[in-house]
C-alpha cells in the first residue's frame, strides 16, 4: 500500500507534480526541502534562518506522514553555500541523539541554498520502530559531522557517504583507484557492523568530482562487487577535499554476514590488506 502525502498547512513547497512524501512498507521518503519563503514578513535573513526553516519543513513533513525527525534513517544534503560548520551546528542542536546517516555535497545550479530529503521510519503507536544507529564502527576513521555512519531498521540498513578515509581525513590512497578500493573497503566495514554484506547492498549512489574519472570506478566497482551488482547512480557534484563518496541501502542478512576479512574476498588481496590494518 502506498499513500501519498499532498499539500501541508505551513510548508512552502515549489510547484511540482510530486507529492510532499511517500509512505510504504513502513518508510516515509519525503520530497526534496527547500527554505521557500512566501510574502513580505518571510524575506530571506541569513543562511543560518535557511537551514532552520528546511529542517522544520522536514520535521512537519514527516509528522503528516506519521514519523518525526526522530525517526529519520537517512537525510542527503544538497548545499550551495559551503558553509558547512553552521550547518552540523544548527543540524545536531535539532537531531540532538538521533542522528540518522547522512550525506552532504555541493551543487552548483540551485537558487537555495540548501535543500534536503530523507528516509524515515513510520512509527507505529502499538509497535515502534526498532532503530539501530553506529556511531563509528571499529577500524574506521572517526566521522566528521553530526551523523551516525549507518543505521538498522526494517530489516535494512542506510550508510552514510564514504569517503577514502583509512585512519583520518588526511590519511588517503594517493591514485584515485586506491581511493575507490578504501572507499568501497569503508562501506564494506560499516555494512559488516549493521550486520550486512556488500551481497546484499539493494542500492548504491556515488558522488564523484571528476566525470572524466567515471569509466576507471566503473572498472573498480565492477571487481568489487562481481556479479551482485546493486541498482545505481552516479552524479558529479562538490565534495570537501576528496574524490569521491559512496552510500548504499542494504538488506540486514538473515544469520551473521560474512566475515569479508576471513572470506575469499571479491575486492582483492589489496582491500583485505586494508581492512586488516585498518
């Protein structure tokens, strides 16, 4: 069953035929949030006024879909101030302990300065969600922002963007296809923590800042991931100081995962040297 959720009392939304939010099997997937303003007392102010109007767009969204901002599993962030350290500030005083995964690039071609959906979970009065959320899984790098790496619930599991990150931000392959080795070794160790594997990743995106860069990740990615390939999409956006980022939904595996440093692994003698050293 699907319901759709329409106009909301509040919410200024851009003209669209899309509906505010889809709810189905349990999830709400909300439309994109922008800090559209509508009259003379709702100039725009500050970027710090922008990022607080979207995210009560998004908590009023999702209430009218029967979640709230503590339900959200996975919010993607489409910025084109750069402004990055006001953003966590405004964003972790809102979500305060439940950070869902997120994402945040930058883009060019928008007339906002920040738009955001997300996934969430819809919560049942007689059965509420069980939301599982890592914070940082053992080996990897600590997160830079206000958001848990992955989080578990429906039986799936939402990653945040990674990055080529071996012990730090700094600490990174030099050639751009180690980069998407440690990349895809990242995604790998946090899917083993949710208790998933990249056999059962359902979806990937990838962010890259170089499209000339789009047939060398396409060689890597194809020898990660074999023959279970998940469904895809790549786009070219501006990511802080890195080549490129990955987020995956994922299927939580029925017993416990494979173990990908004592498995034959597909990735290779390289990404198990890693995510050994790691």
């Amino acid at each position: 069953m699907i319901r759709r959720i329409g106009t909301l009392d509040g919410v200024n939304a851009l003209p669209s035929p899309s509906p505010q939010a889809v709810v189905a099997n349990g999830l709400v997937f909300t439309s994109g949030q922008v800090p559209l303003r509508t009259g003379p007392d709702e100039e725009y102010r500050n970027f710090a006024d922008d990022v607080r109007l979207v995210l009560a767009n998004l908590s009023a969204t999702l209430e009218a879909s029967g979640s709230s901002l503590n339900h959200a599993l996975k919010i993607t962030t489409f910025l084109t101030d750069p402004r990055l350290a006001e953003y966590n500030e405004i964003y972790a005083d809102v979500f305060g302990d439940n950070l869902p995964a997120r994402t945040t690039v930058m883009v060019s071609e928008s007339k906002y300065s920040i738009e955001i959906h997300c996934i969430a979970a819809v919560v049942d009065g007689q059965k509420p969600p069980l939301i599982r959320r890592i914070a940082n899984a053992p080996g990897m790098a600590p997160v830079l922002g206000p958001y848990s790496q992955a989080v578990v619930a429906n039986g799936m599991v939402f990653t945040s963007g990674q990055i080529p990150a071996r012990t730090s931000m700094q600490d990174q392959p030099e050639d751009f296809a180690g980069q998407v080795r440690q990349t895809l070794t990242n995604l790998e160790a946090i899917l083993h923590e949710a208790g998933s594997d990249l056999a059962h990743v359902a979806k990937v995106t990838t962010y890259l800042t170089d499209p000339e860069q789009l047939a060398e990740y396409n060689g890597v990615y194809a020898e990660v991931f074999g023959s279970t390939l998940p469904a895809r999409t790549s786009c070219c956006v501006g990511i802080w100081d890195i080549a490129l980022e990955i987020e995956c939904i994922a299927l939580v595996v029925d017993g416990p995962p494979e173990d990908p440093i004592s498995q034959e692994p597909k990735i290779g003698s390289d990404i198990r040297e890693a995510v050994q050293t790691c």
